[in-house]
C-alpha cells in the first residue's frame, strides 16, 4: 500500500495545489492505481485528504467492487446520485437563497449580492468550487489591490463563507482553501464633533425645525444609528421612565433587528426628552414623519442633517453616522465605563468600543490613584509591630 502525496505540477509548473497518488492491492488481485488532484490546499490538510481517499477505495473494495467501478464511483462516472460539482456563478443563486433562508440582515443579503456581482464572479465565476485554489485567492487579491482592506476583507470573507455553506449543503465534500489570509486593515482615527461643534449643530437643528433637533439629538445623545432613527416607533419612545427601546431599523425599505441582531434600552436625557415630546403627532407609528405624514426615510434623514451642518458652519456632508461617534466619544470623554458605553451603543464586541477609550483623558491616571486608597486590614501600628519584629 502506498499513497504519496505531491505538489501538483502542469508542464513543470506549480500549479498552487496538491496531487495525491493512490496506489493499492485489491483482494480481488487487481491493482488499484489512481493519481487525483487534491480538493484542498496545505500539505497537511492534502495529506489527510489522501489517507481519507486509500481508507474509501479499501472499503469500496471489500464491498466486492473492482479497480474500475471504484474509480468510477470515486470520480461521478456511472453514479445517477453523483451531482457535478458547480462553479461559484452556478452556485450564486444557492448561496443568496440560504443567506435569506436563515433571515439574514436585508443589508447583508445585498452587500453579499454585490460583492458576488462586482468582484467574485467576474474573476472566479467559471471555477468549479472544489478546483478554487490559494493561487486563485492570491490573484484575486491582486484585482482588489486598489480597493480599501476593509473591502477586499468584505469579499475574502464572502468568498470563505459560500465555500463554508458549499460543504454545509453537501455540494462540495471540503473547503479548498485552507486560509484566506485577511490583509492587514490601518485602525482609522473616528471622526466626531467636538462638545463646541456638537452645540452649535444642536441650536441650528433647534432653529430649523423640531423633527431635525429629534433627529440630531437622537444620534447624539442616545447614540442611535440612521436606520433605527427612521425605524423608531412611537411606542418605543417610554416618557414616563425616560427610556428609548431600540429594537428594529429600516433599511431600503425594510424593516429588520439592529445591527448586531439585538435591541436595546437607552435613557433620555433631558433635552431629548423634550425634544421628542414636541414632535408628537397622530399621522403615524414611526416618531419622525415627513411633511406629508409618510414614513422618513434615510435619504431625507440625510437632506436634515446637511442643512443643520450647513447652518451650524460644519462641513455638510449629511453623514448622520457621525452623531453616533459623537455620542460614544463625549461618554468617553467625560469618564463613562468602557462596558457601559458598549451595552448603551449596542457594540457586539468590546473591542469596538475600546476605539474610543482613548479619548477619556486622565484615565489611566485615575486608575492608578485608586492604589493610592487600597484599605489595609491591620492598624499601622501593627504593621509597623511586625516589621519591628522581622528586623528583631
């Protein structure tokens, strides 16, 4: 018995995957020969692959069939329930059809039908899913090589997945990619108003009308997203406790769970209790209504903070997200926990939250002063007793 396994070479040239080469005695007295590219990458993981392939033609043999049924079974050939192995545009279709089967986020959904459309299928469209290679994912790197890492992350991360659910669905026998080595992403510095910006942006809000100082204060003093402020609901809003319950945002028209997949409880503060309570009106479930009374949507959410901006002086670039940074930012600012920042953000993880940390001034230093207060069990005379009584 013997199975070796090789760099796969076409002309001499290494062709980035792996070659096993199964040879075998059957009981039969024939000699079982087969050479077959390897459907993973990695030597180890290649290896596995070759010994799990001698352990199937050892058992196919002793159920009685010969060299040239098993390496017709092996190989699809003669197998009415053997499918063939479809290439990832043939695959598309499947994939978005289980990322909506699993209610995935609609905005998931979408970013994963353009990434399929605009990056993968033009460049890995026509590969069989068991034949993509490191090579490939190496060369699609390269096509991205002008775009940000966080976007060429996106796509190697769309990619991982639908050969993930490929194998989860049973259409390919195991992933072909051992890693896919995310590119290094720059921690980008997060922009937000200063407590003097944030004001002056809050009056001109206050002067333009009421729904865009709702809006506004909204976003930056509880901290909410664009599509939640579209989404809000009047009886989300708890006047008599003071408290906002985040549970749903809008998004193109659709209406899903926050990012992060759970809601939240934040508490008003003052000014924005007050500000929600002068936009109470009879026209609709949603808190903030257009002119007509239909529901608001993100592109006029973005024309009410533009002309805020515009009057406060602030560049208007109408990106509401800012207000969000500004709300975790002044938290952090004025010394609020990094874990309660997160629970009132709505961060899955710490880490997102930590971003802005570093903004708390003094804080390391106040840490270290709670040193300064650390309670001592025994009297100081009794401390100063046992020291007497070492040095004695």
């Amino acid at each position: 018995m013997a199975v070796k396994v090789r760099e796969y070479r076409r002309r001499g040239k290494p062709m980035g995957c792996w070659e096993a080469d199964v040879r075998l005695p059957l009981p039969s007295g024939e000699f079982y020969r087969e050479r077959v590219r390897v459907p993973v990458s990695g030597k180890t993981s290649a290896k596995r692959w070759a010994d799990a392939r001698e352990a199937e033609v050892i058992s196919l043999a002793r159920s009685g069939l010969d060299a040239e049924a098993i390496h017709a079974k092996l190989n699809g050939k003669g197998a009415a329930n053997e499918a063939r192995v479809p290439t990832l545009a043939e695959f598309e279709k499947q994939f978005i059809e289980h990322a909506r089967a699993n209610r995935q986020k609609a905005s998931t959904v979408y970013a994963k039908e353009s990434i399929l459309r605009v990056h993968l299928v033009p460049v890995l469209g026509t590969k069989r899913l068991d034949e993509i290679t490191e090579a490939d994912v190496q060369a699609l790197k390269v096509t991205l090589a002008e775009h940000r890492p966080k976007t060429v992350n996106n796509v190697l991360a769309t990619l991982s997945k639908l050969l993930r659910v490929a194998k989860r669905l049973g259409v390919i026998d195991a992933v072909p990619v051992e890693s896919f080595e995310l590119v290094k992403a720059p921690l980008a510095a997060v922009p937000f108003y200063t407590f003097e910006e944030y004001a002056v942006l809050v009056a001109a809000a206050r002067r333009l009308d009421p729904r865009i100082l709702a809006a506004v204060l909204l976003g930056g003093n509880a901290g909410l997203r664009a599509g939640e402020v579209v989404a809000l609901e009047l009886p989300d809003v708890r006047r008599a406790n003071a408290r906002i319950t985040i549970e749903r945002q809008a998004w193109r028209g659709v209406v899903d769970t926050p990012k992060g997949g759970k809601g939240r409880v934040v508490p008003m503060t003052d000014a924005l209790k007050a500000a929600l309570a002068a936009v109470r009106h009879l026209r609709g479930a949603r808190v903030l209504v257009q002119d007509d009374g239909s529901d608001l949507t993100a592109k006029v959410l973005r024309g009410w903070m533009k002309s805020a901006q515009r009057l406060a002086g602030l560049r208007p670039t109408g990106n509401f997200h800012i207000l969000r940074h500004t709300f975790c930012s002044h938290l952090a600012m004025r010394g609020a926990p990094a874990k309660v920042i997160q629970e009132l953000a709505g961060h899955t993880h710490l880490s997102t939250t930590m971003r802005y940390m570093h903004l708390a001034e003094g804080h390391k230093e106040q840490a270290i002063r709670l040193l300064d207060d650390r309670p001592v069990t025994a009297p100081a005379a009794g401390v100063e007793a046992r020291l007497e009584a070492v040095e004695g």
